[in-house]
C-alpha cells in the first residue's frame, strides 16, 4: 500500500530541516533535495521499525 505524508522544509541558517507532519519525523540537509532524500530515509526507517497500524 502506498500511503502520502506531508512534509515541510525551513531553513534554518546553512541548513533545510524536513518535517514530517504526520508522523513526526525530522531530518535535515545542506540543499532542499538532500532534505527531502534524508527524510524520505528516516519516515522508510520509522515505518520499517513502527509499522503503520496506528495511522
């Protein structure tokens, strides 16, 4: 099942933090695109170690 998740990006100062809404996930990077990627990594890895039943 493929399931979509909000995700926001500031910046704060030389690095972007994604933060995923739902979940709670936070990650970070030096540009937009290695945010995303990291946190796309950390909500796989929450998901692989929490599973999705509580969603």
């Amino acid at each position: 099942m493929s399931r979509k998740f909000t995700a926001v990006l500031t910046r704060e100062e030389n690095w972007y933090v994604a933060h995923c809404v739902e979940l709670g996930v936070v990650s970070q990077g030096k540009t937009i695109e290695e945010a995303q990627a990291n946190l796309k990594e950390a909500v796989e890895l929450y998901l692989e170690s929490f599973g999705e039943e509580d969603l």
